[in-house]
C-alpha cells in the first residue's frame, strides 16, 4: 500500500487542489445553455410493415381488422379521442342549463357550417369508416377506425365519401406503407380544411409540407419537426387543443412553446418583461399565411347566382363569395386560453349586429391573459329570422344546396337532423370566428420589433386592448 | 314575395358587406396617429407688421404669428440653432474661424470662405453663405443679424461690404436685402408634422429670403403662391380669422423634423432605408454614417455585405423608440428638471422650484443640451449638457455579468467605442480642392463603399472607426470613436497678408474653361492622352501638375500659392448596438492587431503631409503614416495617450531584455551540462561518499512545490496575457481570472512561508553571513567554474541547518526581497486599477508597471532555468530534486 502510494503523491494532491479549487471557483463559467430541440420526444423506429401485412382487403373494415390483431388496444384507444368522436367533453356553459359538448359533429362553423346531414362529404376527414350506417352505429364499431388516414403514405391513401377510402385505392399497398404520423398525414385534414388549401387556419396550409425555415423555423429547414414533435401523443391521445371545438382548454391538455423552450429568456431584458403580457406567439408570428392565402370573409348569401362565373379565390356558386389575404397582421387579443363564448346551436343571435362563433376569453384586467395574435374570420352566414338562431343547412347530397340551389328546402332537411325547427324565413348574419395562430412561427431576427407595436405606426389598438395609451409612455399593465 | 325579399337581402346584405367587412378588416390596422398635440389652439396667421395675413395678403411672420402666445424674442435669442455662431463673430488673424458656428466657422467640407470685412478678394458673402446654407438654417441669427447685430436690412447696401454684396460671374455685386427680405426664425421648420421644406428650399436658393418661412406652408391648403404673391386659403381659416390647428399640425420636433438637417432619419418600419450617402446634406451621415433608424439592417435597402447576417437595427435607441428631444432637450423644460439640478448643493437631491409648465411653454428655452462632439462648436458653453449614456445607463449593472475590470473599462473607454463598433453606411474619407470637377466640386472619397456611394449597385462595406483618445469637458479622457476626413486645399496670401484658402471661383479660372477643363490643365494631366481626366489623373501626384496649377494661380494675383491639407475627427455617438451587437470579445482589443491602435485610411494620395486639426477635444496623438500601398493612414498609438491594453501593448526593449536573459542562462546551463556531463565521462564513479540525510521536512516541501506550481502557471498565463496573438486556443478571460487566482495562491503561500521561517527562526538560512561572505562566494564560483568538472566535492556541506551554499543565500535573498516583493506590488498595483487607479497612477500607471512587471516576468523565468539547473549539481543529476519530493536526500559527506 505505502509503496504505491509513497506520502509525496498526497502533497502532490494537496497542492493541486490548492490551486484548482480556487482557481475553477472564480473561473467565469458560460451560462448552461438549455437545448430546446432536447425536449422533443424520441420516437421508436417505426417497423417496415411491406412485409406483415397480407391482403388482400377489400374493405377499409377489413383493414383495420388486420391492424387489430397486433395491435389489439388501438382502436379501443382511439375511440377515446376526439379524432374519432369530433366532440368535446361536456361544458357548463353560463348562457345555457343543460351541459353541451362542442365539436364537428353537433355544432357548427362560420365556414361550411356543419356537419350534420352532410356526412358524406365532411366525413372524408373523420378518421372512421362507414357514416352511412349512421352515426350511432358508425361510432360504436371498433372497425370503423380507420388506421390508414393517419397511418398509410398519403401517396397511397384518400378517403371519399362517408369517411370510405376512396374509390380505387389499393388497400393493400396502403396498409403495407403504413408508418409513424407525418405532416402529410395531419395536413390532409388541418391543412386544407374548411373546404380547401388554407381556407381555415392562416397558419396552417399546404406551404408546410416542404417549409423552408423562413417559413417556419420549427417545420422548416433542417429542424423539419413533425406535427407529433409539439402535440405529444400517448395511446393515440394528441396534445393540443383548439378554442374553435372547445369551450375552456386545460392548459394540460394544450401545446405551447414552454413544453421546449423551458427556462429560455430572452438576452434582453426589457424584452422579458413583455413575457407577462405579451405571448410568444404574438412577436414570433409577425403575420398570418405567409405563402398560401388564407379565407378572410365568407359570404354565403351571395351562392346559388345563376350565370357567375366560379373563381376559387372570389365567388363559387355552391358556397358564395370570399375573400383571401395572404401575408398579412393578426388581429390581437387579450387570451387565456379559453373561448369567452362559444355559439351552441339554437343560441339566439347576437345584439350589436354580430354573432360570435367563438369570442377568446380574456381582458386586461385578467393577469393569465396575454395579448395574442388571432386570425379572424367574418362570415355571413344563414339563420332563422323568426326564431332568432343561426341555421345549419344540408349542403351536400342529392337534395342538398349545392345540388338544388334553394336554402329552404336546405333548411328544411337539416330541421329534423340538427333539432332546430325552421320557421321557413331565413336571413343572412355576419358572424365572427377567432382561430388562434401558433404555427408559421418565425425564428428571432424576423420577429416584431418595439416599432412594429410602439410608437406612430405600431400595429396594435392600445385601446382596443384597455389601456390607456401606448404603454412605451403610458406604462404597462 | 320570397324571391323580393331575398334579392332586398342580398342587396343589403351586399352593402354591409362593402361597409361592414371593410370596416372591421381594416380595424386591426390601426391609422398612424397623429403626434401633433390636440392642446395648441387655432391661431391668427400675422405678417410682419402684426397684420392678419387674410386681410394683408403678406408672408407670414413667425415671429409676430407665434409671439403672440410665446415670447419668440427670448426664444430666438436663447438658440444657438438660430444664432450659429454669429454672437461671438470676430475676425482673428491666426484662424480662418471667425465664429464658433456655422456661420464663421471654416469648414473645408463646404470650403467656401465667409469673406470678413476688409478683404481683398469676396468669396462668400452673407447673402451668399444663406443662399448655399439656408435650407440647413433655421432662421434668425445671421439670416436676420448683420455682424454687429443690427438688422441685415439697415446695412448700408455696398458691393465693398462683404455684408450686401454677393459674387456674381467672378466680381462682387451689391445685394439688396430691402428686396431679399431677411429669415425669421422658422418656427414651422421644427414643429409642424410636415412642414414643406422644398418650397422653402427653394425659395432660399432663389435668394428670396423673406418668402422661405411662409413657403413652409405650401402644400397644406394654407396658402399658394402665384406670381401676385401670396394667396392666402380663407377656408383654412375659421370666423375669427385663425388659422385651424389641426391644418398645420403643431408638435414637439420629431426625429423627422431634426433629419431636415442633420442626416439619415428612418422613422418607417415597413419600407426598406435607402441612404443619401457621403452627401453634405445629409451631413451627419456624410461625415460618420450615422444613421437613426430602428429598422434591422438586413431588412433595409442598402446593398451592405453580408447583409442578411446584420440583425441589429441601425440605431437601438430609434428602434427603443426615443426620440432625438430626449436627450437634446431644451434647458429649462421641466421635465428634465433632475438632470439639470447637477448645481445643487451636495445635501439636496431636488429642487422642486423649477419652471411651471405654462412659464416653459412662454418661453422655453432653445438651447438645446447638447453633447462634445469635435466639429461642431456653437455655443460651447453648452457642451456636455445633454443626457448622455451613464445619464441613463448603469454600466456597472449592465455588464456585471461578464466583463471583468469594469471601472478600469469604463474609465478609459467610451460606451461608444465597443456599442458602435461598425458604421454600415458610407462616410466622407477625402476631400481634395486641389483640383476641381467641372462643376465645382472637389474631388470627393468615400469610405466603406465600393464605386459611387449613391448608386444602387454600389457594395457598402461600412466601416470600422478609429479610436481617438477624447476630453470631455469634465476632463476624463475616454477612447472614443470617430471618422477622419482629410481635406486639401490651395492657400494663398491677400494683399493684407492674411492668407485665406483658394477661392473657388479662381479654382475655376484655374480649372475650366467653359465648363469642361482648360486644354493646358488637359494636357497637365491628361497621363494617357485620351484628351479626358478620369479619376486616377485628376489628383496632384506630381510637382509638374502641381507648378501648372501653381503658376495659373499666381497669374490670377494669389500671392505665394501652396497647398495645405487637415485631417479632422468626426465624433461618432449615434447608430447605436446593443450588448449582443456591441464589441464583448476580449480579444478585439486585448491582442495583435488591436482595435484600439487600428489604423484607419486617409487619404490615397496626399500632395501634402496633412496635419491634425488640433481645434477640438481629440488628441491627434498617432502618426501619419504611408502604407505599403502608398496610400496615407492615421496610425493611433495608445501609449501616448497613456494607455496600456494588455495583450496589445508591448515595450519591446523589455522582451528584448527578457528574452536574452532567459536565452542566454538557458544557454549557460546547457553549455556548463555538456562540460559536466564531458568531464564526467573522465572521472573514476562513487568516489564521493555520500549520506542519506532527511533534509526538508513537510512543511519546507510543501511551500516550495506550491509555490513552484504557482510559478509556472502564473509564468505561462502572464505569457498568455502578453502575447494572446501566439495562444488563440485560450479564453482571454479565462486566462486573466488563473493568472489573478494563482497570484493570490502564491501572495498567501509566501506569507505562510515568511512567517513559518520567521517562527522557527529558520529565516537565518536565507540571509547570507557576511563575514567572509565574498570568501566563501568565491571558494563556491570556483567550485562551480572548475572543481565541479573534476568531481570535487561540494566546498561546503549541505545539512539540514544550512543547506544553501553562500552563492545561493545571495540569489535567494534577491530573489525573496527584490523579484518576488516587486512582482508582487506591481501585480497588485495592476490588478487595484479597477478599484483605486490612484496608487497606480502615481507609479505612472499601466503604460509602466504592466512593462515592469514582464521584465520582473522574464527574470524568475531565468531564474528558473538556472535554479533546476542548480538541482543536478547534486550527490547526482536527480538526487537534490529527490530530496525536495521525498525529504530524504543523499548528500556527500567529507
């Protein structure tokens, strides 16, 4: 022992901890740095299925039929989400005394309006197969999932009518491609909802399939996030909520930049101190549909003109004329996170002219909210003149608008579906619907400056938003 | 009925649509609104003599018009922008300045010369001088004052006085002011939202003095002008007569307002800033290329390389959204009362008697605060006024969490120097008036752009500018950015013996001949014979092109023609960056090729050695140096401004020195081995009888291997600090903050030591006997020069009482009473700048002890090599340096 240690290589040790001791102590240290792209979950390596799965399917049922037998808790998973039930839990909402749910399936849009009565054709973004079977048996067969819309190559799949895969697909390719949930999975459905390319979100369009990363710092360039890289997904449950289908959100249960920028500040402090007021979106998003076009108005009471000619972004007979802006400043509102209201089927019309789809809870005096960038979309939209609500018609279908032209036979057929008795005269109504903008976020060098808000020509209505003036002078909240 | 109703609904449901969709989709933008203050009253328009301009038909007076609230005598009188040098006018006889400002102030930029009274030839007359100047003068002062302060219009007209004359095709003609009219004062100019400065401009180059002020107006359905005169709107006007405020727009200046006159003011955010480069204009950013925008660079529309990496705006605070007024306040307004309390007494903190807000508004005072910058000099009583960066900024805090020596920064660097540390617009380099163009121009040079400034295909490059040493009014002297403009130009003698630049009408005699260039200066210059002057030909590069001018000169009567040349700084303290863009790299400065000595180009060819504008604040201490391109640098030299950058500054006599002691030992050593090792070779082996003797105990081992760790890391770090050009791969900082923990290491260690040889009273074997002391040092020096080459014994016998022979106890005491003490006081004394600069400053500061320090360095670096040396001439090579690790050591023994 004494001979391989001899007592000079313990002085030895004394001296060098004398000195490195103090010397690492003072030494200045650069400030751990918290890797944001650390925090994305990673995913197991998908299995090549080309070789497991065997045809031949001639259905989508039997398809998932095949899925089940690995993969038995799947479908059983998935009947859980609101992917498949397109309805939200129930809310007690003040303005009525019954608790509503709030989804796609019985509620409606300030864009197609509903779904109701029309399930042949909005279905083909529901991830379930068989709505011609009606909804109550449609739902309660765990075969109607249909695995592929999320699963299978895009290349490979599209669905048709009542959610059915579309004529002609080759199931069995489609099932032998499937594979972890690609933005081409997400955006066939968030991308192009509401009736086409961007007609929905400003922030969400076909320009995300291949993002640069001017485009989308997070999708784009070599980050090339996927939808499932933010919106955590367990047992097919998906992170995110949105305030359109929903009436409050659990903040458990909704994304946000926080998830990965954990600890982040900015360098500038006078920056950081806007955190408390001002959402990241609202400086990291400096403008809405930065590529593609996004629908602005929407007015209905302008379809079924004889003779005018269709035009995708003016005027289509069957769904009336719009309006499309691209590149252009949010609206903003204060936010916490929850709709304010949320129109529920037969509620009355609002008073001052407008009627709110959806109006974002929050104000200044409310300290969990912030301000927040907002798409607005203005519709004018159908609704009963003698019993005050706004009215769902069946578009879709042989005896649908969009085949007969005539609104009350429309109104008519969707009475007994949706509950709501027509009094045979309808009128047109602006109505209002706030989609909140996340995506498209732009990295640091391309957000608002203090100008871009502040001063003589800064975007934001100071009073609009309760405060006395422009809080560079006036101070904040 | 149904079909009735729904065409009725579409129909309105169309108009509501059109209005209502509009409306709401337009919401979300917000109108810029308007800064004009809803509080300024509509008001009566009066012309000169106090006459409602609707029923005179006259130009407006400002001074009637907006004296009738305020007392614009006192404003007027109170605003060096309006006076411009003309209160303290007086010829002097050394200086072509015959003012403070503008207005008498020579400038070679504008180059004309305001011709004094008694002049033998008239270059600029008073007329002359508002008609080139005007749309950059307010109003007031000279456009109203002749010198001695009687008004313009009272002056006797005669072509003689420089004062009512005005050169027209070469000679002086009278100038009637009756028929001009004078310029008030421009109130509109600064506070109205768009006051039209065209017209004005337009009207002053037209001479048309006295129309400048109401054509200000023109464009805002106020007034017209028509060959009548003035038509003045009645529909502006409301029942009493006034004029409705909101037409006109009153307000606090704006940056815009300021940017009439001073450079490159963006206050858009949406469209890209393109830039009037090197155009005196625009002269802040002629001169510096400062511009005030808070727009991102990399969104701008100047073609700048590597645009797209600039992220910063191009001045932080427009982009903080300040404007010019908060820091260039006028004196007496209220609200900055605290900053102008610095008169107090030291107990009170605030006065509360300041001006109410409705004295202020009366007569509020237009002396604006303002700042030291080198050229501009009107009213230098008001230098160092305005709010400057430690008026808002707390250094300390800011950068508390990485720079290190704070104070020792912050005393020698001016915020400027790191936060502008590159200009990304063009700038003025040369001005040459030794030759002309032919319209009359000098040969201009721009830095930090590749081809003409002003075209779109141009690269800017920008430029880095060169640190001058400044003294503020307080006397701190602070390294602070600037540009340098060097300018050339003819000088003669007048018949009055005053010498006075060429005029430029005789540089026109010189040059042109109806416009293009004379044949006998084409054929002077034209080097390639294609009968025209490009650039390259056009330039004094030659005595013969030089007498050719010369002589022309001479013919026109310009007594003893020669050529002089100045370089003078341009302060440079707007285009502001934050931290992130600031200069926060240690070895910007703290290494070769240091920013702080970076030479700066002048100019490409210099016909004379220009010298230093020595009539401001910066300390032209560098030199003038040709570089390798011939082309003529400002080459700054920190140590004559008394300053030291470690890393950058070097004494090289002391490395020298160092050096040489350290080669020169290391090649002792190695030659007195080789001689051993030779002469061992010869001797008979284990003649020496030898004893293992416990020679130093813990404590002695202990101390000398710590302090021989501390050593050679403060060595090598010092060595790190000194030459960081020569160690990239090592942090600047980091290696600063080793260098001063070890040197505390090394400080307590030999405190403990001293005080444990002290105690033990063991300090007696360092201090060397003097008894005999030069005997036995020499019985040892032979020993070494002799014996050792013949396996002598030791002459004096190692025990653990006295191990140290007497040449030993000599070098040991210098060494612990000089080298280390000394090292020690002038570390310490270097690492106290920060917080007490006074002790070392009275030991002549860094540009000393920073060199004495290496010198000290350099010698324990020999002592080293010598002392491990020493450690072989042992029983054997490695016996000694056993002893010290174990204890144990094998000594002869006689």
């Amino acid at each position: 022992m004494k001979n391989r240690f001899p007592s000079w290589t313990l002085g030895l040790l004394g001296i060098l901890l004398l000195i490195l001791v103090p010397v690492i102590y003072y030494l200045p240290r650069a400030k751990a740095s918290t890797d944001p792209a650390a925090h994305i979950p990673t995913k197991a390596v998908h299995v090549d299925h080309k070789d497991i799965v065997k045809g031949e399917f001639k259905t989508g049922q039997e398809v998932t039929r095949a899925c089940l037998e690995c993969h038995e808790d799947a479908a059983t998973e998935f009947m859980k989400t609101t992917h498949w039930t397109w309805e939200s839990k129930a809310f007690d909402v003040p303005w009525r005394d019954e608790d509503v749910t709030i989804g796609k399936i019985n509620q409606i849009n300030n864009f197609c309006i509903g779904s109701q009565g029309n399930e042949n054709k909005c279905m083909s973004c529901h991830a379930g197969y068989g709505w011609e079977q009606g909804k109550e048996t449609q739902q309660a067969n765990p075969e109607n999932v249909d695995c592929l819309a999320c699963h299978a190559d895009t290349g490979a799949y599209g669905k048709g009518l009542f959610g059915n895969p579309a004529e002609g697909v080759d199931l069995l390719a489609a099932a032998q491609s499937v594979r972890a949930t690609t933005r081409e999975n997400c955006g066939k459905c968030h991308f192009d909802g509401g009736g086409g390319n961007g007609v929905k979100h400003g922030d969400l369009d076909e320009s995300l399939y291949f993002p640069d990363e001017s485009l989308d710092v997070h999708m784009g360039g070599e980050a090339n996030m996927q939808c499932t890289d933010c919106h955590w997904t367990e047992d097919h449950q998906i992170l995110g909520r949105m305030i359109a289908d929903n009436y409050t959100i659990d903040p458990k249960e909704q994304v946000s930049c926080g998830q990965c920028h954990v600890d982040q500040q900015h360098k500038d402090e006078r920056i950081n101190t806007h955190l408390a007021s001002v959402a990241c979106q609202t400086c990291h998003i400096p403008a809405i549909a930065l590529e593609d076009p996004t629908k602005v108005t929407w007015d209905w009471s302008q379809a079924g003109q004889e003779g005018r000619e269709d035009d995708h972004f003016t005027y289509l007979k069957i769904k009336g004329e719009f309006t499309y802006e691209k590149n252009f400043t949010p609206t903003y509102l204060w936010f916490n996170g929850d709709n304010e209201y949320r129109y529920i089927l037969g509620d009355p019309l609002g008073k001052d002219g407008v009627t709110y789809i959806n109006k974002p809870a929050g104000n200044i005096e409310d300290k969990t909210a912030k301000i927040f960038p907002f798409k607005l979309h203005i519709a004018k939209q159908p609704y009963d003149v003698k019993n005050n609500y706004l009215l769902q018609p069946v578009t879709s279908g042989k005896d649908g608008f969009w085949t007969t032209f005539d609104w009350d036979s429309a109104f008519e057929l969707a009475a007994p579906i949706t509950g709501l008795d027509y009094s045979g005269e309808y009128g047109f109504t602006e109505t209002y619907m706030y989609w909140a903008t996340t995506h498209m976020v732009q990295p640091a060098d391309k957000a608002l400056q203090c100008e871009s808000c502040h001063g003589e020509n800064g975007r934001m209505d100071w009073a609009a938003l309760g405060y006395p003036g422009d809080p560079i002078e006036w101070g904040g909240r | 009925m149904k079909r009735h109703t729904l065409i009725t609904i579409i129909g309105l449901s169309l108009l509501a649509l059109a209005f209502g969709i509009r409306t709401v989709l337009a919401a979300p933008t917000v109108a810029p609104v308007s800064k004009a203050s809803a509080l300024h009253p509509n008001f009566i328009l009066l012309d000169a003599n106090g006459a409602n301009v609707l029923e005179s038909n006259n130009a407006v007076s400002t001074m009637q018009t907006c004296g009738q609230c305020h007392d614009t005598e006192f404003i007027a009188s109170h605003a060096f922008h309006s006076d411009l040098g003309l209160s303290d006018y007086n010829t002097s006889a050394e200086t072509w300045d015959s003012s403070d400002g503008i207005f008498g102030q020579w400038n070679p930029l504008t180059y004309r010369f305001l011709t004094q009274d008694g002049d033998e030839r008239l270059d600029l007359s008073t007329a002359e001088w508002l008609m080139l100047n005007g749309e950059r003068v307010v109003g007031g002062g000279p456009a109203t004052s002749s010198r001695d302060g009687s008004s313009l219009e009272d002056l006797k007209t005669s072509k003689e006085n420089p004062e009512t004359s005005i050169l027209k095709n070469g000679s002086p003609t009278t100038w009637d002011w009756d028929k001009s009219g004078t310029m008030e004062m421009n109130c509109f100019l600064c506070h109205l939202e768009a006051p039209n400065t065209e017209a004005r401009t337009t009207a002053i180059h037209a001479g048309e003095f006295g129309n400048a002020n109401t054509a200000t107006l023109i464009g805002l359905s106020i007034v017209s002008q028509s060959s009548e005169g003035w038509a003045w709107n009645a529909e502006a006007f409301n029942e009493n007569g006034e004029l409705k405020s909101e037409l006109i727009g009153i307000q606090d200046p704006t940056n815009s307002n300021c940017a009439t006159c001073h450079g490159e003011v963006h206050p858009e955010t949406d469209e890209p800033l393109t830039l009037n480069a090197c155009d005196l204009n625009y002269p802040q950013t002629a001169t510096t290329g400062q511009v005030v925008s808070g727009q991102r660079i990399n969104e701008s529309g100047v073609n700048l390389t590597d645009k797209n990496d600039i992220e910063r705006s191009w001045d932080i605070h427009a982009e903080r959204q300040l404007q010019c007024t908060d820091c260039h306040y006028a004196l007496n307004n209220p609200a900055y009362a605290s900053e102008l309390q610095s008169n107090n007494p030291d107990h009170l903190i605030y006065d509360p008697r300041s001006l109410e807000i409705g004295e202020y508004l009366q007569r509020p005072d237009h002396n604006f605060a303002r700042g030291e910058s080198a050229q501009f000099n009107v009213a230098p009583e008001y230098k160092g006024t305005m709010r400057r960066c430690e008026n808002c900024h707390d250094a300390s805090k800011g950068h508390a969490d990485w720079l290190p020596y704070i104070e020792t920064h912050m005393d020698a660097v001016a915020c400027e120097t790191c936060h502008i540390p590159q200009m990304y617009a063009p700038a003025i380099q040369t001005y040459d008036w030794t030759v002309i163009t032919t319209d009359g121009k000098a040969v201009e040079t721009c830095r930090g752009v590749e081809g003409d400034p002003n075209k779109v295909t141009s690269l800017v490059t920008g430029y880095e500018p060169v640190l001058l040493n400044r003294t503020n009014i307080d006397g701190q002297q602070l390294l602070a950015p600037y540009n340098l403009i060097t300018s050339f130009y003819w000088v003669y003698d007048d018949a009055n013996g005053n010498s006075r630049p060429a005029r430029l009408v005789d540089l026109e005699t010189v040059f042109l001949d109806n416009g293009k260039y004379a044949n006998d200066i084409v054929s002077a210059f034209d080097a390639n014979g294609d009968g025209k002057l490009s650039a390259n030909e056009l330039t004094l590069d030659s005595t013969a092109k030089t007498d050719v001018v010369k002589t022309k000169l001479e013919a026109l009567g310009l007594i003893n023609p020669r050529i002089e040349g100045m370089v003078q700084p341009y302060s440079i303290n707007h285009s502001v960056t934050r931290g992130e863009g600031a200069i926060n790299e240690c070895k910007t400065c703290h290494n070769a090729g240091s920013r702080v000595a970076q030479p700066i180009k002048l100019a490409g060819n210099a016909p004379v050695m220009p010298v230093f504008d020595v009539d401001n604040n910066v300390q032209g201490s560098g030199e003038l140096v040709t570089g390798a391109d011939g082309a003529l640098y400002y080459q700054p030299i920190p140590a004559s401004d008394n300053i030291y950058v470690f890393g950058s500054s070097r004494v090289s006599w002391i490395d020298w020195l160092g050096a040489l002691a350290f080669a020169g030992s290391l090649l002792g050593v190695t030659g007195h081995g080789t001689m051993r090792f030779l002469s061992s070779k010869k001797q008979a082996q284990g003649a020496v009888r030898t004893e293992r003797i416990y020679m130093y105990d813990i404590y002695r081992r202990f101390w000398h291997w710590l302090q021989t760790t501390s050593i050679v890391i403060l060595l090598f770090t010092g060595l790190i600090i000194h030459r960081p050009d020569i160690f990239g791969a090592f942090s600047f900082r980091g290696v600063v903050t080793v260098h001063n923990v070890v040197a505390v290491i090394l400080v307590i260690n030999a405190a403990l030591s001293l005080f444990y040889h002290i105690t033990t009273d063991r300090i007696r074997e360092f201090i060397p006997h003097p008894y005999g002391f030069f005997d036995d040092a020499i019985v040892q020096a032979k020993y070494y020069v002799n014996g050792i080459f013949k396996g002598e014994g030791h002459p004096f016998e190692k025990v653990p009482t006295s191990r140290m022979n007497p040449i030993q106890k000599a070098t040991y005491f210098g060494i612990l009473n000089v080298l280390l003490p000394l090292q020690m006081i002038t570390g310490a004394l270097m690492w106290s700048v920060q917080k007490w600069p006074q002790f070392a400053n009275a030991l002549g500061g860094l540009p000393f002890l920073a060199p004495f320090h290496s010198l000290v360095a350099w010698l324990f670096g020999t002592f080293i090599i010598v002392h491990v040396y020493m450690t072989t001439t042992g029983a054997t090579p490695l016996e000694a340096m056993r002893g010290m690790v174990t204890g144990f050591e094998e000594v002869e023994v006689k």
